[in-house]
C-alpha cells in the first residue's frame, strides 16, 4: 500500500469519526447524555485531528500528481467539516453542562422558588 492509499484510508477514517461526533453531540442534553459520551466526543476530536495532521504531513510531503491534488482538496472539506462539528460539539458542551438540567418551561415551577417566596404566594 503506498502513502496515497494510505491517506485516502485515513479520510475514510475521518469521515467515520465525523459522522459519530455529530451523533454523540445530539445526545447531548438528553436522556442519553452522559461523562461516557463527552470523554468519548473529546477523544474522537482528538484523533480525528492527530489524523488529519498526518495526511497533512504525507501529502505536502509528495510530488504532485493529480491523485495528490486530488486527496489535498478532499484533506481540506473533510478539515472544514471537522471543524463545522468541532465547534457544534463544544457549543453543545458549553451550553449544556452535564448534570445541569434547565427549569422546565411550562407546568409547576414552585420548587423552582425559594422558601420565603413561596410562602408569599400561599
């Protein structure tokens, strides 16, 4: 196997670990979330960009051939679009730390009011 298909290997990889990011970020803040799925969404980001950065290395380290080029241009997209889910990923983290529920948006919120207050709408 040579460097390119090798490279080409590796981006099927990425995409992979793209597709699981994006569904592990979507179980954040519900039932499913868990430390499990933000350790897991933390290393799959991780390696997704250890890989990338060896594609880099082996491709610029090349001469060019239209394979090359070719792989270059799919290294890019597959970059833009880890970088797109990256940034959901941990807007979701950050939005919505683990063991933090949000005050429920209808129905009974009188445990949501203190003590004191709550004794002045009785």
């Amino acid at each position: 196997m040579d460097y390119l298909d090798r490279v080409e290997g590796h981006l099927n990889d990425v995409d992979g670990k793209i597709e699981n990011i994006s569904r592990l970020a979507n179980l954040i803040n519900t039932p499913g979330d868990s430390q499990q799925v933000r350790d897991t969404l933390r290393i799959e980001r991780q390696q997704c960009m250890q890989i990338l950065g060896e594609c880099n290395k082996i491709l610029s380290n090349l001469a060019s051939s239209a394979q090359q080029i070719e792989l270059m241009n799919r290294l890019t997209r597959t970059s833009t679009k880890l970088k797109d889910i990256v940034f959901f990923s941990k807007s979701k983290e950050n939005n919505f730390p683990l063991g933090v529920a949000p005050p429920p948006q209808v129905g009974d919120v009188r445990n949501f009011v203190s003590q004191s207050q709550q004794a002045q709408l009785m």
